[in-house]
C-alpha cells in the first residue's frame, strides 16, 4: 500500500479511520443489544418449556380424572342395570302372586255369594210356602179368632 503525502489525503484518512471508529462502536452497540436480546429471548424460551411442562401436566392430570370419571360412571351405569333388572324381577314376582290372591279373593267371594243365594230361594221359597199356607187357613183362622 502506498502511504499518501499530503494533508488532505491524511485528513480523509482520519475521516474514514473515524468513521470505521463509530462503525466499529455502532457494530459493538448492536451486538450488545442482539446479546440482550437473545438473552431475554432464552429467559423467554425457558418460561415458556416451564409453562408448556406446568400445562403438559395438567392435561395429563385432567385425562386421569376424565378416564376415573368415565369408569366411575361406566360402573353406575352396570349397577343401575343390575338394580333394574332386580326391580324388574321383584315387580314380576309380586304382580303374579297379587293375580293368584286376586284369584283366590274371587273363589272365595264366589263361594259366598252362592251360599246366600241358597239362603236368599230357601227362605223366599219358604215364605211361599207360609204365604200358601196362611191364604188356605186364614178364613177358619179368621172365623175362630173372631167368634
């Protein structure tokens, strides 16, 4: 390189070595700004893998509790089945021996009603007898009491 001689080729010298002086200083403010910024860009990053873990482990806590909730409800479910079934039974049981005391209450009612229809000719049957009687009597019963 050729070193110049005169003064306005050192004064443009100074210029450029001034200007590479605050280039060089604008490039070491940048870079300090971009290593602050990438360390709030890490301090970034590592709130949000701990958020991400914090809600990873919700997720999985709530599909535990969904999945017991499932199973619990599953399992009402078949004991609701069961208890019908055994309602179902007792209800069948219970409306066939109401039919056979049903049917025994009727036998029994039948029975009696015969038994006082008997009672109701026999005593019809002898009133007409008493009447037949009476109507034969009655004119010498009538003559005796009078006389």
């Amino acid at each position: 390189m050729m070193i110049p001689t005169n003064t306005d080729s050192v004064q443009k010298l100074a210029v450029d070595v001034e200007g590479l002086k605050k280039d060089i200083e604008n490039v070491n403010n940048i870079q300090g700004r971009l290593d602050n910024a990438i360390e709030k860009l890490t301090d970034v990053s590592t709130s949000i893998k701990s958020m991400l873990a914090v809600h990873e482990q919700k997720i999985a806590q709530s599909e535990k509790t969904e999945e017991i909730l499932f199973d619990k409800v599953r399992e009402r479910g078949e004991e609701l089945d069961i208890v019908y079934r055994d309602l179902q039974r007792d209800i069948s049981q219970t409306e066939k021996r109401l039919l056979l005391e049903i049917k025994s209450l009727k036998s029994d009612i039948n029975e009696r009603v015969n038994v006082l229809e008997r009672w109701r000719w026999l005593i019809l049957g002898g009133a007409i007898v008493v009447g037949y009687i009476l109507a034969k009597n009655m004119p010498a019963f009538l003559s005796t009491v009078i006389s």
